[in-house]
C-alpha cells in the first residue's frame, strides 16, 4: 500500500515523500524492510526515541505525532497531530477496515464485562453467528483461543484480530472495552453497532485520579470515538452513572434498559440458589423463563445486559435461552473448586470494594443463617491505595472470618499493602488473620472451614500468575485450592463422612 493510502482519514499536519508500505509497526524492535513506523508518544516511553532505530530496521516511513522531530533523508514522512488516532486509522486501511464489516458488540464497566461478554458471544452462536471474543481472560476466534495479554489491545493488535475473524468467517465481534483503552484512544475508529454499560463503581483511580475522570473515559463508548455513536447503547437503569447516560442525548443512538425490576429488559421471581440461578425476563418481545449455571444477583445483571445487546443483533428470545442454560461458567468468575469437601470453595476475580461486597452478600445469601463466610483477599500493588481500607471494611463486614493475603503486590512490599487494608477491616466484626504468602492463606481458610461453610478466594480469579518485586511467578488460585484439597485426603469421590473432621473444624 502507498503510505499516503495508508494515511486516508488520518489528521495529518504535513506529508513529504512517498513509499510502497507492507507493514505497520509501533514498536521499533518488530520493524523490518518495508514496513512504516508510527513514532508515538506512549504512558511510559516516547516512540519518537525511537525513529533512527526503527529506519535502521528498514522503515520506508515514519509517522511521528512529535513537533519537534524533522523529516530524515530518503525515508516518507508524516506529521500528525494524534498518534495513537494515526495508529488506528493507519492500521484500518492497511487491513482492509475489517472493523467495518463485522457487528461489534463493546462492553465497558468496572463489573460484570466479562461474564456479559461470553454471555453474548454464547447467544451469538446460539444464534447460528460466528463471534469472535476479546477480552481479559482470553481472545477467541471459533476454537482457536489465545490468554488475553491486555483487556483491550492497541488498534493495530485489534484489527490484526478483526482480519484473522473474518477470514474464519466472524460476522460478529465482542469484546469488553477498558477504561485505559478508551482514555488512551486504542479503539479509535473502531465502529461498535452495540455498546452496554455495566456499572461504575471505584477502581483505577490511581490512573483516572477521580470518580468523574474515570466515568468520562467510560462515557467516551457511547459519544463515539472518531466515529458516530453506536446504533444501539445498552445501559443499566439501576447505576447512577449508568442514568447519567440514559438522559444524555446521542443522536443517531436508540437506547435500550435493564435493571433488576424495571427496564425494557428486566427479571422477575428470581431465585438465588448454590447450583444457578432462575428468574423470568421481560423483554419487549414478550416474557421468557431463564436458567442459568451461573450464581447470584449480579448475574441476573449480566444476563439481562447481554441478552439486551444479542437482542439489539438480531439474536431470538429462543436462541437467548438457550445459550443462557448451556453457558455454564466463566474462568474465575464465581467459580467452584469441588474435591468432595463437605463446605464450598469459590474462586472470583471480585478486585474492588464494590465487587467483593456483592461476592460476600451472595455467600451469605447461600449458605444462610448456619453457615459462615470465610473470605481471602488482598490488594494490588502499584495501584490506587485508597482502595485498600474500602476493600478491608467490604470484606470485614461480609464475612464471618477473613484471611487478608497478597494479591499481586508487585513492587510493593506486602505487609505495606496489607497495613492499608487493615484500617478498614479491623473496625469491622469480623475476626480475622494476616498470612501474607497466599498460598498458605488459602491453605488456612480451607483448614477453618466447617461443612456448610463457604470459602471465598477472591481478588485474582482467572489470572494465572502473581506479580511481585521478584518477578512473575506461576500462581493459579483454583489450582491451589483444588492440591490443598486433594493433600487434606478430599477427592472428586470423596464421600461426605465424618473421617474428615479434623480437617473441617473449628477456629484456629
């Protein structure tokens, strides 16, 4: 492609020279002969830096957001003013504007993405769709499925994955949509036809500094981020930030509703129980019953809101249902570790003050009046501290007994991390102990647990490995559940006797 065709519709400040481009780069380690580099101004480092390097690489062209950098010999050059905004654009024609030819779902939120991603993805396929998936755990095209390294990649890793969709036949795309991404503009261009609103609750403000910032950059799905609003944008009539969306106005957008009693997608006669969860959904072509695997209130909130999204691309009541009751869980999203043990042991990625509260209600609500909550949190280093004392009172106040541990404390010290949790935790009534090697922590939780208790690992759900000022080590939560079981003497058939006691007693 010629580099001025790989420009069209980028905003750009001057042009000089012409190439034949046959790759895109923004890293100037992956340049190779042919390819143009966009030299852009990133969160850590400046690619401007970078551009003698990147021509030593074979770059035939450069496209730098900077004033101050001047035009090289014998090399095509392009001045924009976004670099980012250029990225996108650049990589969209260089690929055939694949965005443009799929339906794309984007969901954004601080709770809740996830599970309404796979919830639509499953719909969809139900449905008789080929949708590719993006998101925080994984990035899927049919059966072929990568570990997600970002939430929502840079533009040019995002219309790679568009591309690779549609030559395995994708016409539908979803993916949750960050806050960062949205902020840092990586979804530039990107066309959603759906956009749905989980909620907003605090997190990443140690990014976004305050509660109003981090909903701007939310916002930014539904305003259109250099293209028109979404056709259709899905919000949740029960968040207050969520509101905030439905009275504002974005012409070109039909709105749509959910919320746990009212909304043009709302449940009724739901039923809470340890095995899923059944409610009737209203919807504005008529009223469906709905089972699902998945547990607790807040997926009664998912489903309504993927269900809403599936519904706004075509996907019939019947084909919503379905995939709803095949759907049977999300990696690290309430998910059971069952070695026989006479209690329950839940792994769930609930990070935030807000999500560990719902986490902590829902167990009360499961194991009653007799059972007890045992719940092992931490915090993330390198992130907002002001989080910490909120995430030590939700899970003080939810829980019977609470065993506060690292999460990914990353150059953070531990113990400093765990100081910070304390203050809100320790005013609670909830009696608890400080163990900061994880896996131990969990080992002890399990050790306390009584038959008919519910033991909660919470704050790293699907993730694979602990961040710490060491290195990133191996660390899987469901793993170590699942050996700490099996070496108490618990297995998958293990029958319910009272040999195990000793394990499953009282208070240490």
């Amino acid at each position: 492609m010629r580099f001025s065709d790989l420009l069209y519709g980028a905003e750009v400040l001057s042009l000089s020279g012409e190439a034949e481009i046959s790759g895109l780069q923004y890293d100037s380690r992956k340049v190779r002969v042919g390819d143009c580099f966009v030299a852009m101004r990133g969160e850590i480092t400046d690619g401007n830096r970078y551009i003698d390097a990147a021509i030593k690489f074979g770059a035939l062209a450069i496209i730098s957001d900077s004033q101050n950098e001047k035009p090289r010999n014998n090399v095509a050059w392009a001045q924009v003013a976004h670099g980012r905004r250029a990225l996108a654009v650049a990589s969209a024609n260089l690929l055939g504007r694949p965005a443009d030819r799929l339906g794309i779902v984007g969901v954004t939120g601080t709770n809740g993405k996830t599970t309404t991603t796979f919830l639509v993805e499953a719909m969809l396929r139900e449905a008789g769709r080929t949708a590719a998936l993006l998101g925080t755990i994984e990035y899927r095209i049919g059966t072929n499925v990568v570990p997600a390294p970002h939430t929502t990649p840079e533009s040019l890793e995002l219309n790679k994955f568009f591309a690779q969709a549609l030559k395995a036949g994708a016409t539908d795309a979803v993916m949750e949509v960050s806050s960062h991404a949205l902020e840092q503009e990586r979804v530039y261009a990107i066309p959603f036809d759906v956009a749905v609103f989980s909620n907003l609750t605090r997190d990443h403000l140690d990014y976004h500094k305050d509660m109003e910032s981090y909903f701007a950059s939310k916002a930014k799905l539904f305003q259109g981020i250099g293209t028109q609003p979404p056709r259709v944008a899905i919000l949740n009539k029960d968040d207050e930030y969520s509101r905030r969306l439905i009275d504002a106005k974005r012409p070109g957008s039909q709105t749509y509703t959910y919320g746990l009693t009212s909304g043009d997608f709302h449940a009724t006669k739901a039923e809470i129980m340890l095995n899923g969860t059944r409610f009737e959904m209203v919807t504005p072509d008529g009223t469906i019953e709905i089972f699902s695997p998945l547990v607790g209130r807040v997926n009664v909130y998912n489903i309504l809101a993927a269900s809403a999204a599936a519904w706004a691309r075509g996907c019939s009541l019947e084909a919503i249902r379905k995939a709803v009751l095949v759907l049977q869980n999300v990696p690290g999203r309430f998910q059971r570790v069952d070695a026989g043990q006479p209690f329950t042991v839940v792994v769930d990625y609930a990070h935030t003050d807000d999500a560990l509260r719902n986490l902590t209600s829902l167990a009360r609500e499961l194991v009653g009046p007799k059972g007890r909550v045992i719940t092992v949190f931490g915090c993330g280093g390198d992130r907002d501290r002001a989080k910490r004392p909120l995430m030590g009172k939700a899970a003080g106040e939810g829980s019977d007994f609470a065993v506060l541990t690292s999460d990914n404390p990353r150059s953070e010290t531990p113990l400093a991390i765990i100081h910070d949790a304390l203050a809100g935790l320790t005013p609670t009534k909830a009696e608890y102990t400080i163990e900061p090697d994880r896996e131990r922590a969990i080992r002890l939780a399990l050790m306390l647990a009584r038959p008919g208790d519910i033991v909660l690992l919470a704050g790293k759900g699907h993730e694979k490995v602990q961040i710490t000022a060491k290195g990133t080590l191996p660390f899987d939560d469901v793993e170590v559940a699942r050996r700490s079981l099996y070496a108490a003497g618990y297995t998958e058939d293990f029958m319910r006797s009272g040999t195990q006691a000793e394990f499953a007693g009282g208070r240490q």
